[in-house]
C-alpha cells in the first residue's frame, strides 16, 4: 500500500488543488461488488463474473491507473 500511497502524493503535487470526496458503499455498488469479490473464495465467485489476472500488481505496470 505504501507504493500506491507513494505515487498519490506525487501525483496529488502536480495539481493546484484537489479534493477528496467520500461515496458511501451504498451509493456505489460496482466497488462494493467488487471489495466483496476481492475477499470471496473462487467457488463462490459468479461463472459471469468478468475477472483479470495481473501478472504484477498495477503500480509495478508502466503508466500505472490507480
């Protein structure tokens, strides 16, 4: 988590001014689906599912989107 904190703060520096704005988990049901994934044993993952194996974690890939 370190890195990803690393690379917010110097992408936050470039920036005259931002926020950062909390969306309750109820009002945001992609990331709540996917939190809820990320913690699921596969079995238990639905066959539809669309899922993406990362060979490394996404700081380590050039011009990494995080």
């Amino acid at each position: 988590m370190q890195k990803y904190l690393d690379k917010v703060k110097s992408l936050v520096a470039k920036f005259k001014n931002f926020n950062i704005i909390r969306i309750p988990r109820e009002d945001n049901v992609e990331a709540d689906y996917l939190s809820k994934l990320a913690t699921a044993r596969e079995e238990a993952i639905p066959r539809n599912a669309p899922i993406r194996y990362l060979e490394l974690p996404s700081i380590f890939a050039p011009n990494a989107q995080v």
